[in-house]
C-alpha cells in the first residue's frame, strides 16, 4: 500500500498523534507502522471531497469511505522512475485487507473521541471474510505435515524438527495469531497447568489457550533440547573455549533468552515460511500451508468435533462471535474434504 501524500497541516499532525497513540497502548511494532497508512487514505479520501477538518466530518463519510475501500482496486509499490507511483494491479482488495483498514479507522475514532479531539458515534462494520481465500488443511494432512519433521538436515535435525513441531504446535494446536506466536516467551508457558498465556492478542487483549497433551510433549521437547541447541554456539571455537575454560556451552552473541522460537542466529525467530515450505515439500501437501492456516485449520476442526462455537471464540481471542461463525460455512463448502 503506498503512502498517499495529505496536504492539510492538521491531519498529518493527526496521523502522527494517531502513530504514538498506538505505540503508548503498546500495539505491535507491524500495526503501529500499517494503520497510520490506512488513516492517511482515509484523510486523503476526506480532503479530496473538500473536508479540510475532522470536526466536519459525520458517519455517513466514515461508510462512504469503506465503501470506496471495497470497490477501489489494489496498489503497491513500485520503483522509482519506471511507472506512476501508485499501481492498480486491476483486481479489488481482499476481505482481510478491507477489514485491516477498518479495524485502523475504527481505533482511529476512537483514538479521536478519547482525546476529546472529536467526537462521532461511528464504527465501520467489518467485511465478511471470504471463504475462498482461508486455505483449511484436513486433519490428516496436519498429521502429514506433523510426520514431515525430523528429517535429515545438514545442521542439526533433532532441534530442528523439535522446534517444527513446536510449530504446529502453537499455531495449530493452540490456535495463535502469527504475531501472537512471534511475541510469546517462555515465561508464558506453564507447562504444570497446561496453559499459554497471550499477553498482547489481536486489539491488545489477553486470554489464556488450553494447550493439549500431544502438544505439550513437543513444546516440552523442544523447550528442553532444540531450543537450548539454537541460543548456543556449536562452532569449533565455542567448543575450544569451553573446554579450555571448563565452562558449558558458549551462547551466541544475539541470543535471547524470553524469546520461545529461537532462529538459527539465537535470536527471536520472526520468519517461518521456511519451515512451513519444507514440511509442506516433504509431506507432499499440494496446498500452500502458513501460520494464519494452521489456525484456521484447528478452528474448523474443534467446529466438527462438536465444541461450542462459544469456546471456540474464546479459544481464538475473537472479539465478536461473527467472526467465529465463519467457519460454519467453511464446513459447509468443504465437508466432503474432511
């Protein structure tokens, strides 16, 4: 999404208010850069139908504004010099992208009435989400993806294929947003209670998720070996050293010890496209397999096994049972690929 340029004085020192507003709730670092975007369209639309001051605007611009959202076509970047700078790629905006620029406004409202800088009794109502565009894995091809682990590899395949399993472990078996699993730490594990702890969810909720048996193994495994193989140095002069100074395993020089993924350099791990790739590769799953699937997947599958649509939100931190109910009609669509 490029960064339409505003000219009013006033809304850019909104949109940069609205940026350290999200930032002092303590928003992840992808949202506090994402939504002021949003907003600026969404002031840049305002200035162009000739509103200059937030104070005259009222609900009907706000609908107005999401419905030129729906219908207007994408943009992205694209480098300088070659063509204008905003592209339309010719097709529309999928649901979850409308809904991202809804969610930023909404707050942006809020953000607005709490300050006392206006006041508006609005608040957009999200997109439907398309059931086309949520890629659901069965439950044997998660059982396929989960025997794709522990194969060869030219490191050290124990601690990779225990950290692989930790995988679907947090983000199939406990159902966690992709940021949600990037932020969590080992201190939000009680693995004596069976229970992760959520400490920055989707609107910056909380909520604790059951953890399963089956998975609680392989967070245990993972937690005890893999884990401690990525934060410490294996190379010949880490092994020197310790034997010269008698002491244990030399961590590496970025390593983090909250982080619960840790990647190759002992840092916390940000990317699994990876990982997600080569368990899909060896598992010979034809559908593409990432984080927000794997949670789509369990979602679908607790629906089948009969829990309670009502647990099942509180389990995915869904603010709203719509946003739940959903996945009635991906059983609908799909019950003969389960």
């Amino acid at each position: 999404m490029i960064s339409l340029q505003i000219k009013s004085t006033h809304y850019n020192y909104l949109v940069k208010s609205y940026k350290e507003y999200l930032q002092t709730l303590g928003y992840a670092t992808v949202t506090v850069q994402s939504w002021p975007i949003h907003v600026r369209e969404f002031l840049y639309y305002l200035e162009n139908k000739d509103i200059q001051s937030i104070t005259a605007i009222d609900s009907r611009h706000i609908s107005d504004f999401i419905s030129h959202v729906k219908q207007r076509t994408n943009r992205r970047k694209v480098k300088a010099g070659t063509v204008p700078a905003a592209v339309f790629c010719g097709g529309g905006l999928s649901s979850s992208s409308i809904n991202k620029i809804i969610n930023a406004v909404n707050v942006f409202i809020k953000f607005l009435n709490s300050t006392g800088k206006f006041i508006v009794e609005s608040t957009a109502e999200r997109a439907e989400d398309s059931i086309s565009e949520r890629i659901i894995l069965t439950v044997a091809e998660i059982k396929q993806l989960y025997e794709a682990t522990f194969l060869p590899h030219r490191e050290n395949g124990v601690a990779i294929g225990q950290r692989d399993r930790a995988i679907i472990a947090i983000f199939y078996g406990c159902g966690l947003r992709r940021s949600e699993g990037k932020q969590l730490n080992i201190t939000d594990i009680d693995l004596h209670k069976r229970l992760l702890f959520v400490r920055k969810g989707k609107g910056n909720k909380q909520r604790y998720v059951p953890i399963a048996a089956r998975h609680l193994q392989d967070i245990k495994d993972y937690l005890r070996e893999g884990r401690e193989w990525f934060l410490h140095s294996h190379t010949a002069n880490a092994e020197w050293y310790s034997r010269r100074h008698g002491s244990s395993l030399v961590k590496k020089e970025n390593a983090d010890d909250a982080a619960f993924f840790i990647s190759v350099f002992g840092n916390r791990m940000n990317e699994f496209y990876q990982r997600l790739e080569q368990m899909r590769l060896r598992a010979g799953i034809s559908k593409n397999v990432t984080l927000h699937g794997l949670r789509h997947s369990i979602a679908t599958h607790l629906l089948q096994s009969g829990m309670d649509i009502e647990e099942i939100a509180k389990f995915l931190g869904h603010s709203s049972l719509a946003s739940t109910q959903i996945y009635t009609h991906i059983i609908n669509e799909h019950d003969r690929a389960f």
